[in-house]
C-alpha cells in the first residue's frame, strides 16, 4: 500500500460528515438509520471520530465525496482510524 500512498492525494478539505448509528448495549441498531453528528470537513470529522471512545467508534462512520483509491463514500471505523494514520503523512 505505500505506492498507493505515495502517488496518491486526500483532500482532508473535502465536505463530509460523521454519523452515529443507534445502538442498544454498545451494539448498532440496524434496524435504525445512523443520524448526523457534525459537518464540516473531512478533517473536521475525522479528528470529531478520533476523539470519541475507542470502544464505542464502532458506532460512528464518516460519509464523504469518494476520492479514489483511499476514500470511499461510507467510511468505516476502521478505515476512519487508518486515514487519520494517513493524514500525518500525506
């Protein structure tokens, strides 16, 4: 993935915004739609993610404009915290 890095570029600057889905014993309620959160920045939400608890990030995802290979429209907990590695290096 290091190629990948190197060639590619992350507007941070792109609008997003961070979701949280209901959840019932820190578990998401799928039966129910995630709600907005905040929006703002893609490193608005990303750093609003960073600071929630570890153990309930699952229940957040960050939505934002695809920017291909790194970004996808729907970003999950786990791609939220790898892109917040990334960002210190793009």
């Amino acid at each position: 993935m290091g190629d990948v890095v190197g060639e590619s570029k992350v507007d941070f600057g792109a609008l997003a915004a961070l979701h949280k889905w209901p959840s019932l014993a820190n578990q998401r309620r799928l039966d129910r739609e995630p709600y907005q959160i905040i929006e703002g920045t893609l490193d608005d939400c990303i750093s609003a993610f960073m600071s929630k608890p570890a153990a309930t990030r699952h229940l957040y995802e960050i939505r934002t404009v695809a920017q291909p290979p790194l970004v996808t429209e729907i970003l999950s907990s786990e791609h939220v915290i790898e892109l917040s590695r990334l960002r210190e290096f793009l």
